[in-house]
C-alpha cells in the first residue's frame, strides 16, 4: 500500500527514526488515541468493537496520514520504537538464575520505560512450574518447550534503567506511546502492558539517559566495589553496528575490574529467525542458555 503512494512514501521517509514502518503505523494509533471518531479508527479492533473488513482501509488510512503528515514527521522526530513486551521475562529470569548470581544490581541496557527492572515483581506459569508473588497483578505464562527452569533465589540492590530516551510509566503520554506501539489485534499484550505499566509506576527505577555506550560504564562505577551487577540487554542490539556491540562488550569487561559483572543476553540478530538466543556472560565468554519466541508465546532451555 504504502509501497505504490508516492505521497506516503515522501511522509515515510521524512520519519527520522528508525524503523520507519513501526513508527509510521504506531504513530497512527497514537494520533488516533487523541481521536478515536475517525473514520480511520473503524477498521481497527482495539477502537472499534466490530471492526470492518480491512480490505477497505486504503483509502482512509491514506487520508488519515495525509491529513496529519506534520504530526505523523514530529513523531518521527521524537519518539522511538520502544517496545516493552514484559513477558520477555519469561525468558530473561532463567537467563538471570543461570548466571548463579542471587544478590545483585540490576541494569537495563536499552530500557525503554523499566518493565524488565521489574521481573522478580512478575507471577510466572512455565508449563506446571510457577514463580512469584501470588498477589502479582501481572502474570506471565508461556509454552515450555523441554526442561523448566531451575530456581535461584535473588535479591535485587537496585534498578537502574539506562535508555537514549527513557520512558516514565508514570507519564500519560509515554503510555500511551508505548500502547500504540502494540498491534491493533493484540489485546492481550495491550492488557498486560497497562497491568505492567502501572505496576512499574508504583517502583520507581533510576533512569539514566544517554548513549548506553557513554553512561554505562559511569553506571557500573557508581555500584559499590566487588557487589556484583546483573546486566540485560534485550532487542536493542540490532539496531548497534558491529562495532558498537564491541564497544558494548569493551565496556562489559572493564566494568569487570572492581566488580563481578553477568551480562544476560536476549537478541534476535537474525531477522528470519523465528526466535531470539537466550546467553549469560560471567567473564569466560557468551553461552547460550536457551530460545524464546520474541514476545515470550515460548522458551525453550538448553
């Protein structure tokens, strides 16, 4: 669609963040939000309780993004995809237990707005096995796929989240950013991103923004010497060159000198692959630890 429209093609590659499709479309929802008597907005499940056939969504989509081409580029000028899929945990926690680490301070690497910060918050269903507090108001359940996970005992310092542009679950308009960067159709996702988002309200995190490569190391040195620290990266490295996450390897060993240092490792670096690696890092070396569908529908443990 977009493809054949000289018109959205120029508003397209006028969005300056990247990808441009993801922000294009979550741009709309966004604007739509503000504006849900749209015509637009009949054609969309999560405004329209009986969503007409989406055959038919060329021409208003077209006029919507027409109309609004100024608000659509100033969103593309200031906002980022940020998606913060919190059942992602499902796999990050057993990749947090494998590392053998029970008390520690945790750091997002590419944050967004803190919701991973909050993985021993969660209620956890793996297959028969659960985890977490049972009054949790978020509950995280996946597909196993072989072993369960083995349980460590953890005891988190403290949360810092270190993002180019972190996200405040508090503020309406983040959540409101990061729910328009759900897809109409997921409801389920968009439920438990409010449940998670409210959540991480109540626990506030350290924030830290800036260039991850120049602020983490000032943030593992801030860390007491020899208490060790738990570091997640999740979906972030692909949009780092090579170079970049060498630099971010470079930056993981010298955090190491006056303190143990896990690094934990959820990425989807290969784009037809139809799950991310699961690595733990202790100081010898990246070892994959397990498989996760992207948003958590499965694990799969080595």
């Amino acid at each position: 669609m977009i493809a054949d429209d000289p018109g959205l093609l120029e508003i397209l590659n006028s969005i300056e963040h990247l990808p441009r499709h993801n922000v294009l479309f979550a741009g709309v929802q966004y604007l739509m939000m503000g504006d849900d008597e749209t015509l637009l907005a009949a054609y969309y499940p999560n405004f329209a309780d009986n969503p007409l056939e989406v055959g038919g969504i060329v021409g208003p989509f077209t006029d919507f993004v027409v109309a609004h081409a100024d608000d659509l580029v100033d969103i593309g000028r200031t906002r980022y995809t940020q998606t913060n899929e919190c059942r992602r945990c499902v796999g990050l926690l057993p990749a947090v237990w494998a590392t053998g680490a029970n008390r520690f301070h945790l750091i997002d690497f590419g944050t967004s707005a803190g919701l991973n910060l909050q993985l021993d918050r969660y209620r956890y269903r793996w297959g028969s096995m659960t985890w977490g507090p049972e009054d949790s108001p978020v509950e995280l359940v996946t597909e196993m796929r072989g072993g369960e996970p083995t349980q460590n005992d953890i005891e988190i310092l403290s949360r810092t989240g270190i993002d180019l542009n972190p996200l405040n679950p508090s503020n309406p308009d983040d959540r409101r950013w990061l729910e328009a960067l759900v897809w109409p159709e997921h409801h389920e996702r968009r439920l438990r991103l409010r449940a998670a988002l409210a959540l991480a309200a109540a626990h506030p995190i350290d924030r830290v923004e800036g260039d991850g490569l120049a602020t983490l190391p000032e943030v593992l040195e801030q860390i007491p010497r020899a208490e060790p620290a738990v570091v997640i990266n999740s979906f972030i490295l692909n949009q780092f060159s090579p170079e970049d996450r060498e630099r971010y390897d470079q930056v993981i060993a010298a955090g190491r000198v006056r303190r143990p240092v896990y690094r934990v490792s959820m990425e989807w670096l290969d784009p037809s692959a139809d799950s991310a690696d699961l690595e733990v890092d202790d100081g010898t070396g990246l070892r994959r630890v397990g498989r996760s569908q992207p948003h958590g529908e499965w694990l799969e443990l080595v």
